[in-house]
C-alpha cells in the first residue's frame, strides 16, 4: 500500500460490521492523484458500505481513514466532504422542489467550508464554481428545470455537478450508468473524461464492466467484503478467481474481445 503522504485517499485494514456481518473486511487501498480507481463486484460485496465508511456516513467499525494525510475516520460527511472528497450515490439525491441551478448552488456553498443558518448569501465563489459545474456537465437547457422533473441521466448529472461544485480533489461515483441505456451511458464516458481531464481524482463502483474497465487506471474487485482482484483492467478477465465468483463465462469472453479490440485499434 502506498504511504498516506503520497495518496489523496488511504484505507487501513478497513472493516464495518453489522452484527455478524462483515460487510467491508480489514480492507486496504490507496488512490493517488489523477487515478480513476474501478471498483467491481457481485451484489453484496460491500463496494458501497466502503463508500459510506470513506465518507464518514457509516463510521468504520476497524481500521483508519486518511484524506490527504489526515485522519477522517471519525469526522463527521459534512467536514469529509469540505476537505475535499466528495461522492454521488445509487439513488438519485437531490431537493425535487428547487431547480437544477439553486441544488448546484447550495452544493457549492455548503461543500465548500463551514457556514451558517439562517440567513445565508452565496458569495461570488459559490456562484462560479455552480456555474462552471452546470457547463462542464452540460445542464444549461436543463439548469431552471425543477430537479423532480428530471430523467434519469440528468438526475446522475446533476449529483456528479453538486459534487464538482463544491472544488474536489477526489470523487467517489456510485454506481453512476445504473439504468442507463448505451447512448446515455457514453455520454457519462465522455462526462468522466472530462472530469479527468479536469485534474480530479475519481474512485467509481460499477457493474457495467465496458464502462468500469474502459476507464479505470486500475481496477478492484471486491467479494464478501474483501478485494480478491486489484490490477491492471485487462487483467480482469484473465483472473480466475474474478472470472469464478463475478464474471462467468460469457462475461468474460465478451471482456477479452473489447481488449482485443483496443488492442487493435491502437
């Protein structure tokens, strides 16, 4: 595992436990700055009780949490996030009643630092960094729509734009082409591309292995709450504990046929 000084995100033998079970157990990583960190894996895995240990949403039962050097693991969501790691979830978050435009803003002013109620302004800051989310996720036909008027991929983007908003070093997507079809699920392609391109560090859990694997840097794969695959993309389908307990058969033989692809096409 690499040194804390030199990740934006580290986990120490992170374990949550309900009861008897060990959702996430005494799992490790780390995710340097400018990765994309693919994260795979059957129903029940534990890939988002991970993400809700990180966030602080649910507190680690063992094991640390470090962002940038500092010691989360106890820290409240709210403090994770204005330190800079921020996530999106399954389930589309968002207040329904205000637009597209006043969720983007609330995001970028409560995400940012600590502020107060009631009376809050948002300042010139929040209201450029909400204007700058809403054109690099492509929001602005949508940006005075009621966010409970949205379809799905416009919901998606607009937490992954909450989440921009608030000036990120890390981005934990959840799940983010869940019940998307083809042509929507390029279009969250390019949104991750760019977002990259943007200097963000993104750790992504996926079932829709083109998508995790035409990304990712690395890839992880977890099983009962432990990693049993952490590598290269292309190694997935050549790994046959993952190719046993995740993938199958037919799976696999369509991921070797996308990497011969590539591989072809340069």
């Amino acid at each position: 595992m690499a040194e804390a000084g030199a990740s934006l995100l580290v986990c120490e033998r992170v374990s949550k436990h309900y009861g008897s079970l060990k959702a996430v157990d005494g799992l490790s990583l780390s995710v340097r700055p400018g990765e994309v960190l693919g994260i795979g894996g059957p129903n029940g895995a534990g890939k988002t009780t991970l993400f809700d240990v990180i966030t602080g949403i649910a507190p680690a039962t063992h094991g640390r949490v470090l962002v940038q050097g500092v010691d989360v693991t106890r820290a409240l969501p709210d403090r994770i996030c204005q330190m800079g790691l921020v996530r999106t979830f399954q389930l589309n978050a968002a207040f329904d009643s205000l637009s597209v435009r006043d969720n983007i803003q609330l995001a970028a002013y409560f995400g940012k630092a600590r502020r107060g109620l009631p009376g809050f302004r948002f300042g010139p800051g929040a209201l450029r960094r909400s204007e700058a989310a809403i054109e690099l996720l492509g929001l602005e036909a949508v940006a005075s729509r009621p966010a409970g008027e949205l379809p799905v991929l416009e919901r998606k983007l607009l937490m992954i734009a909450s989440a921009v908003a608030t000036e990120p070093k890390v981005v934990l997507l959840d799940e983010p082409v869940g019940g998307l079809n083809p042509h929507e699920i390029d279009r969250v392609v390019d949104v991750v591309r760019r977002l990259r391109q943007q200097g963000l560090t993104i750790v992504l859990i996926e079932h829709v292995m083109r998508f995790l694997l035409q990304l990712s840097s690395r890839v992880m794969i977890m099983h009962q709450g432990r990693s049993i695959y952490e590598g290269p993309p292309e190694g997935v389908p050549e790994d046959p504990k993952v190719v046993e307990t995740y993938l199958g058969a037919a799976t696999t033989k369509r991921l070797r046929r996308f990497f011969q692809s590539e591989a072809a096409h340069g």
